[in-house]
C-alpha cells in the first residue's frame, strides 16, 4: 500500500498541473489583452497556481523529500 504522505504528494502534484493547463488554455482562448475582465480572469488564475503550488510544496516537504541545492555558490570549486 502506498504511504498516505506520497498520495498527497501525487494529488497535490496533479491539481497544480490542472492549474497550470487550466491558465494554459485561458491563453489559448485570450483574444483581448486589455479587455479587464480578461485581466480579472487571469489574477484569478495566477492566484490559484500559487495556491496550488504552495500546496504541493507543502505535500513534498511533509513528506520528507529534500533535495540539495543546485546553486553553484555553494561548491567548493
């Protein structure tokens, strides 16, 4: 059976991808990039990724998984 940690982790996954496609296809239909309900619609969208962003970096974290940095600052070369 799979730990409960790694199915939030697969569901928190998915619904920040479905956030992602859903502000995707906003654009795909976007005709009028000065039209303010357009403009509502998209801070509506990006407030949505965020929150599912957050949500899955939440899920990850909680479920232990780290990864080390990538910054090449922190070698030694």
């Amino acid at each position: 059976m799979t730990d409960k940690s790694i199915i939030t982790v697969r569901a928190t996954a998915a619904a920040y991808a479905e956030a992602v496609r859903v502000t995707q296809r906003f654009f795909d239909r976007l005709e009028d990039a000065e039209d303010p309900s357009a403009l509502v619609e998209y801070a509506t969208l990006v407030e949505r990724e965020k929150e599912a962003e957050q949500a899955r970096l939440d899920a990850i974290t909680a479920a232990g998984f780290e990864v080390p940095s990538i910054d090449e600052s922190d070698s030694d070369s």
